[in-house]
C-alpha cells in the first residue's frame, strides 16, 4: 500500500513539474497577402504564404511572375462578368509555375462555397503566330494589354509544372454563341510558342473551357480537363502545337450554358476559311472518356472529338467513350479533309459512343447523323481505329471509381499496344509508348493524389 501511494506521489509531482514548465505555443496563422493589380517587375512569390487575386491582376513590361510549390492563390469571386478576378500575362512577360507532385500549386475560389465560375481565367499572351492580324483576348478589354499573337513560333511565356486550376471560367455569358471564339476561360494559351512548356496541369469544374488553345504553337504533356462545363481542350484561330497524355472525363455536366460540351473541340477560325496558319493541333495518347456511365440527363453533351469549320487535325493513339452523340464528328467542311487524309488524320483509336450508329458522324446542316462512309474510312487498314460496342470492352481497371477513374488498361485491353508513331507529325516531343491512351501499366499519372483531385 506505502509503495502504491509513494508511486502516485512521484507520478503526480513528475506531472506538476510538467505543466509548471511546459508552454503552450500560440496557434499558427496563415499568412495571406493580395497580389497588387499591375506587376511591372519579376517577383518570386513566398512559399510559405497564401495569395488572393482580388479583380484582374496583369503582369507586364517583361517581368516574370514565379510561384514556388505548394503555394495556393485564392480568386475573389464577383457576379459581373466583367470584374471576375484573372491573371493575365501579357505579352514578353512568364508565368514559372513550380509545382510538384506533392505540393502542387492551386489556383481556386475564394468563396467559402465553391462553385463553378467563381472567377475567370489565367490568360497567357504570347508572339506566336495566329490566323488574326492582331488578337485580343476575348472578353477582356481591348487594350494593349490584351492583345497576343505574332511571327515568333520559339516565344516563350514560361513553364508550368503540377498546377491545378478550380472553379473559374465565369466570363462567358449564359448565352454564348457557340460559332465564334470562345471567351477566356480556364488556361488561356493564346499565341504561345514552343519554348513555353505544359506538365501536369489539371482545370476541374471551369464552368466553360477547361484549356484554350488559341493560335501559336505551345506544347503539352499530361493534362486534365475534370467536369467542365463546355469543352475540355479548345483549338481554335490556327494553333498547330502538339501534346501527348491528355485526359478529358466527365461524370456530370456543370453547367448548362454550353451547346455542345465536348471532349475535343477544334476549329480555324470564326467563319469556316482556309486562313493561315491553319488550325492543326497534333495530339496523341488521349483518353476521353463522357458522361454516360453516370449521368442520366444528355442536355448539351455531344462528342469526344468534334472537328469543325476548316480546322485540320491529328488525333491518334487515343481512346474515347461515353459520349451520348458520337465519338469523332465532322462538319461539312472538315469532313472531305480528313477524307483526302493528307492534312487531316484520325488513326490507331479506339472508339465507342452511347449512340453505336453515330459513333461517327457528321454535323449536316445542324443535324447530327451516322455517317457510314466516314465509318468504314476510319476502320479501313490504312487508319486502323476500332469500333468499340460497350464501354467495358476497353477493359479499363475502372471508369467511375468513387474516388476518382483508373484509366489503367488491364489483361486483354487493346488499349495495351497498338500505339504507332511513323510519320512526319512525330517529333522528339513524343514519348513513343505502346499503348493507347494517356496511361499505361507503369505509371498512373492521373490517379488520385495531391496534384490530381477528383472531387
């Protein structure tokens, strides 16, 4: 009993001396500071503070805006259109993302809720070519702040590495004319040359556009387009840049305002010419995957792949599914140019769409229709895509996961080989890998993590 109570005195006096020495450390504050609206000198932002973007913020006069991993840049939210908070580089000035797989750079709302549209886009300018004697970024002022485009195909407006951009393309109105060119939406690349350098960028939830490419000759790897309201990848105004591992997916459509939301959107410029440089993104290795797997309602979803108004095109090595309408569509002008197959190329794919008799298909006059003479062009032994009945015959580990896909091909997938590179279109740029789509067995570059937030 004595050894017992002296115990308990040692154990208490041992926790008294704790408490009387022991100090509690304050609680730690974030540190937030307001970017200024005009940057005018390079500035290199603290790794250790949190930003807000509050209205548009334009960087110019040469200066280079750097942002150290994990940093996270907050974008107050207005309802007019026209005050929504963006980031502009202008042109001659860089935007140096530095993000990591770990500590990603975050570009999101400021609002406590979250929703899409909250704020506008980052807007890149740069002093590439484009099919307009002098652009403009559209729903921007006009100003020589907003002016892009030019005659130097190597400019370079910087790097971007793991960035993730949330719930911004607030600027187009709810009734948009789909027939002319979009307003900035998500990342705005307009007139970027090929020194400038995409790596893991993913835009989720924009309530337009997830990615614009307008004009100039940027290239990309690892991208995602996640439950965007209008398209996920956007080419218009003569791009000719390439990329390789893309993924556009959809489990719902965020917004209503789109007429056709589509996975890969392309076209030359507003009214269907031949203006040079003409539109001509070339692109391998893409997964595209739509809706129809869990959303019941079509309103306005449309096509993986939709070619219009004079556009020329290079999509191979890809996958696309689960689009309610089609999986490749053409108009009446791009339709005889990938016919020809000299501009134009659709090979090597794996195509599936909700509506098998339109999986592709021809926008005739307004109307989507089955084209079974695009059908047998694209399946003949000279293009090699295939024709996918259902979905699940992809043989994907999981489409819909409820914590985000897992685009990985499994046994028996004929996304595991089939993936061809000969041809002139294919530079040092392209990884040559054996599979089609954007992921293999060795690397799941898109599964959930830090960077990739399916949410």
């Amino acid at each position: 009993m004595k050894k017992n109570a002296l115990l308990l005195l040692i154990v208490m006096c041992a926790f008294a001396a704790c408490k009387k020495n022991d100090t509690v450390a304050p609680p730690t504050i974030p540190k937030v500071d307001t970017l200024a609206k005009t940057i005018t000198a390079s500035l290199t932002l603290n790794p250790t503070t949190s930003y807000v973007i509050d209205g548009q913020v334009f960087v110019k006069n040469n200066a280079t805006l750097t942002i150290p991993a994990g940093v996270t840049v907050s974008f107050v939210k207005y309802d007019d259109r026209a005050l929504k908070s963006s980031l502009i580089i202008t042109q001659g000035s860089k935007l140096v993302v530095n993000g990591t797989a770990d500590m990603p750079v975050v570009f999101t709302s400021a609002a406590i809720t979250k929703a899409p549209g909250d704020w506008g886009a980052i807007v890149i300018q740069g002093k590439a070519p484009t099919n307009v004697v002098t652009g403009y970024s559209a729903g921007l002022a006009i100003s020589d702040d907003t002016k892009f485009g030019g005659t130097d195909i190597h400019d370079n407006s910087g790097s971007i590495n793991y960035l993730r951009l949330e719930y911004c393309g607030g600027i187009n109105p709810d009734a948009e004319n789909e027939w002319l060119v979009d307003k900035v939406s998500g990342l705005s690349l307009e007139g970027v040359g090929d020194a400038t350098m995409l790596d893991h960028v993913m835009v989720v939830h924009s309530n337009d556009d997830g990615f614009q490419f307008v004009g100039g000759n940027v290239t990309g790897t690892h991208l995602i387009g996640y439950n965007n309201g209008d398209d996920d990848f956007d080419f218009d105004l003569g791009y000719q840049g390439k990329l390789q591992f893309l993924v556009s997916y959809r489990t719902e459509l965020t917004s209503t305002h789109a007429l056709r939301a589509n996975g890969f959107e392309s076209y030359n410029d507003e009214v269907p010419t031949s203006k040079a440089p003409l539109t001509r993104p070339v692109a391998s290795n893409l997964t595209i995957i739509g809706p129809q797997g869990m959303e019941t309602s079509k309103t306005n979803l449309n096509m993986g792949v939709y070619i219009r108004k004079g556009t020329r095109f290079v999509v191979e090595n890809s996958i696309v599914a689960e689009y309610p309408q089609g999986g490749l569509m053409v108009c009446n002008k791009t339709r005889p140019i990938l016919l020809a197959a000299v501009e134009s190329f659709f090979k090597y794919n794996l195509v599936h769409s909700d509506s098998v008799s339109r999986t592709f298909s021809w926008d005739k006059d307004y109307a989507v229709i089955g084209d079974p003479a695009l059908q047998a062009f694209a399946l003949n032994n000279v293009n090699n895509n295939a024709l996918i009945n259902a979905s699940g015959d992809l043989l994907l580990k999981d489409m819909y996961g409820a914590n985000g896909p897992d685009l990985t091909p499994t046994t028996g997938s004929a996304a595991l080989t089939g993936a061809n590179f000969d041809g002139a279109d294919y530079s040092a740029f392209f990884t040559r890998v054996v599979y089609r789509g954007a992921i293999g067995t060795d690397n799941n570059w898109a599964a959930p993590s830090k960077w990739a937030v399916w949410k």
